[in-house]
C-alpha cells in the first residue's frame, strides 16, 4: 500500500511538472502566434477557394445572353 502511495505522489509531482511547463509564459506566447498565423492563412485559402468559384460562375453566367450583359454593365 505505502508503494503505490508513494507511485501516487510521484506521478502527481510529474503531472504537476508538466502542467507547469505546458502553461508557461514562453509556451503560452508561442502557441498563441501559431494560432493566429494558421488563423491567417486558413482565411486566405478560403477566402483564395471562394474568389475561384465565384469567378467561374461570372464566367459561365457572360455566356447567357441576358446575364452576360447585365454584368459587362455593372463592370464598368
């Protein structure tokens, strides 16, 4: 019983090591910047995939004749 006790302890002392370092100031910022720049570049993938379709059902839409012109006018 004192032994697993003791193992007890132990792996507490660990756990609490590693929370310690998880939460750190230095950890804390550095995951904070990654955060934000796979923010950032998940927003322009799909921002990039969004200005695709959208221009592609333009294109296709200036093959009808009605549309087509419609839009050539908002254009200019």
């Amino acid at each position: 019983m004192e032994k697993k006790i003791g193992e007890l302890n132990q792996n507490i002392k660990d756990l609490n090591v590693v929370i310690k370092r998880a939460n750190s100031l230095h950890v804390v910022f550095l995951r904070g910047i990654l955060w934000g720049l796979g923010s950032a570049v998940g927003a322009t993938v799909i921002a990039v995939i969004i200005i695709a379709i959208l221009s592609s059902i333009i294109q296709s839409v200036n093959d009808v004749p009605v549309l087509g012109n419609v839009i050539n006018n908002l254009q200019k």
